[in-house]
C-alpha cells in the first residue's frame, strides 16, 4: 500500500507531536495529554472507536493490572524490608558490603516488581540505613535508581516497556530471563563496582553505628505474619507460572490476574481499598497510547519512519540493530520509555515486514535502550524522578547535573555493554 | 414554653489563641505549651485566618516523608533522628505545613450547622469569623457538649 503524505498524514503526526510535546513539558497531566490526543483522533474520525479499541493491548493491561493488586497486598507484611533489613544485618553495619547488598537487592527486586514500586520499598531503606551508619544517603540514593532501572530490564515483567514488548513480539518471561537478564546482571556488576569506586571515601566504618546495625532484628519488619505467608505462595505460583508460559502458552494477564484474584480471595479483605491502590492513572496512560499509535499506524506514519530507519541503514541488520539499541538509550534518556517503545513496537513490525530481517535482536536492543536509557537522566524515567523528589524533601537534593556527571558516564559504559552483547550473541 | 434556640454566639468562647502565619515550628510549639492547647489559628496581618496549625501538623513534619507510610521500618531508624529532625526543622515557617483549608463558623450560625461541620471532618474546634471575615473566636466539641447537656437539663 501506498502510503498518502496527505493532509490527514500530517495533522494525526502534528496530533501526536503535540500530545508528545505536552507530555514532555508536563504542563498537562501525561494520562490527560495522551487521552485527549486519542479522543481527538476518534472525534475527527482519522480512526474509528473500534479500531481504537483493538489497537489496546490488554494483555499488556491486564499483567500491570494484576501485578499492582499483588504487590499492594503483599507489600503490606514487610517481606521486602525484611529482606533489605536481613542484607544490612548481614553486612555486619559496614558500610561498603552494606551498599552492595542493598544495590544488589534493589536490581533483583526491580526484575520482579515495577520500577517506581522498587524505588518506593527501597528509599526508605536507605535512609533508615545510612542514619544508622551515619554516613552520607546520596550514594545509597543513587544506586537506588540506577540498579532499580537496570534490574527492571531484566525480565518480562520487571519494567512497563519489556511487557509491552513482550505482548507484541509473543516473546515469553524465560526468553527476557535467557536473553537480557545475562547482560542486565553484568551492566549491574558493573554499575555497581564503578559507584563503589566513585564513592570510595563515603564508606567509613564507624564503630558506634555497627553496633546499631547489629541491634537490627529483621522480624521486626514482618508485621502479619499470616499474610507473608499468603503472599510467598501467591508470588511462588505467579513466578511458577511464568516460568512455564512458554509451554502452557497462558498469557501474561492470565498468569497476573490469576495470582491477584487468588490473593484477593486468600485474604478475603474488602476488594475496594486494594482495586483504588491500582495506578489507574497510569493504566490510562497506556490506553491513550495504544490508541494514539493506532492512528499513526493508520495513516501511515510508523510505516513511513520504518522506511526512512530502514533507508538510512541500508537495510544492514547490525546497523539497524544497533542504531535501535543507541536511539532508543538516547530519547529514553530524554522521554517518558513507554510512549517510546508504544511507538517503536509497530515501527519494528513494520522493519520487519519491509526488510524480512530476523527481528528477535531488534527487540532486545529496544528493551535495553529504553530501560537502562532512561538511568542517564533524573528525569529519564518515573523511578528517577520518585527518588530525587524524596530526597529533595528530606533534606539530600540530588542535582539535575550532579546526577548527570554520575549517570551519563554509568549509561554510556552500560549501553556499550550491551551493544558488545547483542553484537557478539546475535548479529555475528 | 417557648423553645430555647441555639446558636454559635451563645456558646463560643471568644478567647484568641492564634499566631500569625510567618512564624516558626518553634514558635508555634511555645505558644501550644504556654497556652496548653493543642491547636492554633493562623492568621494574616489583618486577623484574617489564614490557616490552623495543630500539634498534629507539627507531628506530621517531623517525621520524614519516607517513614510515613512505613510502620515495617520505622523501629529500625536511628535514634539521633528524632532530635536531629526536630532540631532541623525548628525554623521552618509553618506556613508551609500547617491546614490551610479551614471549615469557619458566622455568631448567628445555628449549633447544629457548627456540629455537622465537626462530625463530617471529624474536626475538634471551628474558628468563628465576623461578616468581615476577622478571627473573633472558637467553638469546639467541649461547646457542644455544653449545649446538648443544656437540652437534657444536665447541671
């Protein structure tokens, strides 16, 4: 087909480009940006409210949907600060082994809950921690974010932008876990290895503070014991039952929503509060997207940009793999990584059907990009922006360039990893 | 016999206990101690309320924003912080954390108008405020009380 560089092809882009815009400059609320861009396509009948409504991804919706209801009611036992409180324990109250461990533990839990969800569970954390070590949170804080982002590139469900992926590219939790969680884990060693030596003098041991340390005991921070109990087998089968989707081909949402609607009947506690905990705001925002991508795709813009990337690669798989990878670690670092990668998924498809390149590399490397990408800024990405706001308010301000001088050099050295990765594993 | 009416002006007292809005933490503590109460007006230049400042704002502001809403690690803090955060926050100007949505009762408002605003917000004392707006005085639950005690002939 064709496509018409009319008058309709450029309003909907001008459409989009607005919609962007104001999501960018946040004058508007994201969610309202995206749902006014998308009623507006419907109004001026660019698509129809059907084409709308398959261009929504409920898979996608229905695995966030799930995993906010699970992680609202399991959160409440105390089982991740039991875990964090176990590490500085364990670390014996000094403070280099303490942050590695805490780092360590912020990039495992970040794989298996949201992003903003992991930076909200860990902060305190961290606060609560260093006061007791009396040494400076800043470094804490900031390994917070940066292993918060690149444990989230790890599996399927760690981060908005690979589930979206997921969904598109029928791509399973254990082909996340064998493809990007080996690189994730190294960029992770790494990361963490290079903060260590950049906050090399920050870590004194202080005797009085290890003994403080030593007094923790980790039960405290179990709170209901009954639910903890409840929430490890619900967490057991929903982990059990990604682990073998690829060969029960139970979707995502499935697998989500069973493990919430199991916890909901386990703790048979009113289903109004834990319903109203679920970021409906951001459940929003996706359906917004969805349907603003669905007018692109309509009138031909994602298939144009495919051509044009496809035109200035020459059609070479490395080139186009990379230039993936490297655009992506940039603009996340910019935007917002979910209206990015909303709008790369088509655009990838479209690669694929104009060129007949092998896609599965191109989807790692958009993950990759878009997540770890967004550590360079502390506006790349939400969880970026939830630390520094506590940490602006409880007296630790992180810099917009105090932050970059750390986390650009930290992108850059992770994104090169990856690029190393994906070339050497698939595109040689 | 002709029934009794209730109204605001019977049983408000016209005591002022308030501060104006540029004070500090501080200075909100002192005056709450001297004036043994637990809840103070806020007000402009002008004797116009501004907002209430109550031991309960003062509470809330001490405590960090990442132990609100953390009941699992708040045993875990340091002990310093306590006095460390009050000593840190000693000087901030409370009107930056008092409430600034304040519920206001008029003299000729009818008791049960100033009760229901009590009951809805679960609020303990209503400031009382002139046609020009002016802070002249409160009436509180204690008030209330009085006047319920009042209708059951209770001496």
């Amino acid at each position: 087909m064709e496509i018409q560089l009319n008058a309709v092809f450029w309003f909907t882009l001008m459409i989009f480009v607005a919609t962007y815009a104001i999501i960018i400059s946040e004058k508007i609320h994201r969610t309202v940006a995206a749902l006014a861009g998308a009623v507006l396509l419907i109004l001026l009948g660019i698509i129809t409210q059907e084409q709308a409504v398959e261009g929504i991804d409920f898979n996608t919706l229905g695995l966030l949907i799930g995993m906010m209801v699970i992680v609202t009611i399991a959160k409440h036992c105390g089982m991740f600060q039991y875990v964090a409180i176990l590490a500085s324990r364990l670390g014996k109250g000094k403070p280099l082994p303490i942050f590695i461990m805490l780092g360590f533990i912020t990039a495992i839990f970040s794989a298996f809950l949201d992003n903003v969800t992991t930076v909200l569970l860990m902060v305190p954390v961290m606060f609560v921690v260093a006061n007791n070590l009396k040494v400076n949170p800043k470094p804490y804080l900031i390994a917070t974010i940066l292993l918060s982002n690149i444990g989230g590139a790890a599996t399927l469900i760690g981060d908005p932008p690979n589930i979206l992926i997921g969904s598109a590219a029928e791509l399973s939790f254990n082909d996340f876990l064998v493809n990007v969680a080996p690189i994730a884990f190294l960029v992770a060693i790494i990361t963490t290895g290079l903060l260590v030596i950049w906050y090399r003098k920050e870590f004194v041991v202080k005797p009085e503070a290890q003994a403080a340390i030593m007094k923790f005991n980790p039960n405290e921070a179990i709170t209901d014991k009954t639910l903890l109990l409840k929430s490890l087998i619900v967490l057991g089968i929903v982990l059990l039952g990604f682990l073998t989707h690829g060969a029960t081909h139970l979707e995502g949402a499935t697998i989500a929503l069973t493990g919430a609607v199991l916890l909901l009947l386990l703790t048979l506690n009113e289903p109004d509060h834990h319903l109203k905990e679920v970021e409906w705001t951001t459940i929003f925002f996706f359906i917004g997207l969805f349907i603003l991508v669905v007018g692109l795709e309509h009138v031909g813009v994602i298939r144009f940009l495919a051509e044009q990337l496809l035109q200035a690669t020459g059609g070479n798989m490395v080139l186009t793999t990379l230039s993936i990878l490297w655009g992506s670690a940039v603009l996340s670092a910019a935007v917002d990584n979910i209206p990015f990668v909303a709008t790369m998924i088509p655009l990838i498809k479209d690669i694929g059907a104009l060129s007949g390149l092998n896609l599965t590399p191109m989807w790692w490397a958009l993950a990759l990009g878009a997540d770890i990408g967004g550590n360079a800024t502390i506006i790349g990405a939400s969880a970026n922006v939830v630390v520094s706001g506590l940490a602006q308010k409880d007296g630790v301000p992180i810099g917009f360039w105090e932050y970059m001088k750390i986390a650009v050099p930290m992108t850059l050295i992770g994104i090169t990893l990856c690029s190393i990765y994906v070339y050497f594993r698939y595109l040689i | 016999m002709e029934e009794k009416k209730f109204y605001v002006k019977d049983f408000m007292s016209t005591r002022q206990i308030s501060i104006k809005k540029t004070a500090t933490l501080k200075e909100a503590v002192a005056v709450m101690i001297t004036e043994k109460t637990n809840g103070l007006v806020v007000t402009n230049g002008e004797n116009n309320i501004a907002g209430i400042i109550s031991s309960w704002d003062i509470v809330k502001h001490v405590v960090p924003d990442y132990l609100e809403n953390e009941d699992h690690l708040s045993s875990f803090e340091a002990e310093a912080v306590f006095t460390s955060r009050v000593n840190e926050v000693a000087n901030d100007s409370i009107e930056n954390f008092m409430t600034k949505n304040v519920h206001t009762a008029h003299p000729s408002d009818t008791l049960m108008e100033a009760a229901a605003i009590l009951a809805e917000h679960g609020i303990r004392q209503l400031p009382v405020i002139d046609e020009n707006k002016k802070y002249i005085g409160y009436i509180n639950r204690t008030d209330i009380k009085r006047a319920i005690g009042d209708i059951l002939n209770i001496n």
